[in-house]
C-alpha cells in the first residue's frame, strides 16, 4: 500500500480501513506489509495516537 504524504489523509485512509474492514492495526499492518512502529512513529510526530479499544487514530488535541 502507498501511503499518503499527507498526514490527515494518511489518519482517514487508516480509520477508513480499520473501521470498515473490522481490523485492527496489527492485522492492518501484516496485511498491507507495513511496519507498525515506523507507521506509529510517523503518525504520534503528526499528533496523532492509536487507540487500542476503539481501533482507531485520534488527535491529540482532541484528549
């Protein structure tokens, strides 16, 4: 999967995904061949976390 320069779109592209493919980011990432730390550290630098319960990435700010 190519994933997208742009962080905002890159957070929707992912919660689009995991919601409607009913993964989570594990699966995500073992499925699409992508590195599940660099992806984490990619999107925590764009202010960005991953919640494990509702499998989904949310803002920071939005804490």
């Amino acid at each position: 999967m190519k994933l997208p320069s742009d962080i905002n779109i890159l957070v929707s592209m992912l919660n689009m995904r995991l919601r409607d493919e009913g993964l989570d980011l594990c699966e995500l990432c073992a499925r699409e061949d992508l590195d599940r730390e660099e992806l984490m550290d990619r999107l925590r630098h764009g202010g960005f976390c991953y919640d494990e319960k509702h499998h989904c990435f949310y803002s920071v700010d939005e804490t």
